[in-house]
C-alpha cells in the first residue's frame, strides 16, 4: 500500500496553482508546504484532506527545463462520484490540462468504471475515476 507519492515539475508555482484548481473538485487541497530553504533543495507542496498529504509535487532543481517532455507517468484519484470526474476534467482543462481522454464510461477495465484523463504542465498523465454504479 502506497503512503503518498511524488512528481517533479519543472514551474513550481504553475505546478502548484494547477493542482489546487484541478484537485479541488475531489475535496482535496495543499495541507503542506515546504521550501527549498527548508529542504536545501526544491520546493514541495504535498496535496490531501483531513490534514494528510498523499500526493507531492516538487520543483526540480539545477534543470534548465521549463517544459518537461511528455512522460509515462500516471497518477488516478479516487472519485465518489462521476459528477466529480467531470467537475476534475474541467476545472484541469480550465487551469491549463490538456485532454487526455474525456469523461466516460470505461467498459472494458469494468462495467462501471467512469474516468477522466488530462496532462498536467508537465506531461504527466492524471486521471480521476469513479467505480460506483451511476
């Protein structure tokens, strides 16, 4: 079972600004922050609820990127509902996601499987899916 994972992001803030926007329709929020100050390196933002971050993003240092290629990085929240998948796929195409995959049913991973897919700034591949009956 995985505690919390991490991507790097080539524009902090852009990063940071996208996923508040992006994440806030699954009720999830930056409840840690940490600066490159305090780690000697990056800075770090890590998103979740109830006062558990679960989902970090950090600034790579010493790269001269300001775009990161494409990866094959992909990250899936859990949604309660398929009107949070589709409140995700708008609020991410909204701060700057690119389509990936509009929202729908996903019938050949299951019969109720719901999903959304953007690319975030960086490439990143992020989905929100719902597996509950509509």
């Amino acid at each position: 079972m995985l505690d919390h994972i991490g991507l790097p992001v080539c524009d902090f803030a852009r990063s940071r600004a996208f996923y508040a926007a992006t994440l806030a329709p699954l009720g999830l929020s930056v409840v840690m922050e940490v600066s490159a100050q305090e780690t000697g390196a990056g800075a770090h933002a890590g998103f979740g609820q109830g006062g558990k971050p679960f989902f970090w993003i950090g600034s790579t240092v010493g790269s001269s990127r300001t775009q990161a290629p494409e990866t094959h990085v992909h990250v899936a929240f859990a949604a309660e509902s398929r009107t949070q998948v589709d409140a995700f796929h708008a609020a991410a195409l909204a701060a700057g996601g690119r389509d990936n995959g509009a929202p729908g049913l996903r019938p050949h991973y299951h019969p109720h499987y719901y999903g959304a897919f953007i690319l975030d700034p960086d490439g990143h591949n992020i989905e929100a899916v719902c597996h509950h009956p509509a």
